[in-house]
C-alpha cells in the first residue's frame, strides 16, 4: 500500500465531508432548488388563490392555482424524502 503524506491528509472534518459529499452528490443543490420552485409555487398560488377569490378570470386562474398547489406539493415530498434518504444510512450504520 502506498504511504501518504503528512501534509497531504485531511483533517477528519474534510473527511467526513468529502464522504457525504460522494455518498450524495449535489445534494445542496437540489435543496437549493426545492426551496426555490416550493417558494415560486407558493407565490403564485397565493396569487391565483385571491384571483380566484375575487372571481376575475376564474375559468384560466383555477387551472393554474391547481398545478402551483401540486408543484409545492411536490416540492414539500421531494425534500422530505431527501431528508429521509439523508437519515436511513447514518441509522443503518449504527449498532
């Protein structure tokens, strides 16, 4: 086996970041989209929701209210299942 160099270790902080970095790759990333398209969704629907309210255009507004509720929906199971992906293999590797 190859020696390493002393200079050249990482510490166990870089490490461990490294590690979970291959274990998910870009993981930040996706939840930087998530929040992103989930805070977009929200938006319009809290748009389309007071558009419906106040009954102007409701034929077009309906429609478009119904897929911003389902992309924040959307959003909310992504992350949520992220989360549970992020938590089974640190509790799969405890005894």
């Amino acid at each position: 086996m190859v020696d390493q160099n002393p200079k050249n270790r990482l510490n166990p902080e870089q490490y461990a970041s490294l590690k979970a970095e291959i274990a998910a790759p870009y993981r930040g990333l996706r939840q930087f989209f998530y929040i992103s398209f989930g805070a977009s969704g929200f938006l319009g629907a809290f748009v389309f929701f007071f558009q419906v309210l106040a009954g102007r255009d409701v034929e077009n507004a309906l429609p478009s209210l119904a897929l911003q509720v389902a992309i924040v929906a959307l959003m909310v199971f992504l992350w949520r299942w992220e989360q549970r992906r992020q938590q089974r293999p640190e509790s799969g590797k405890k005894p």
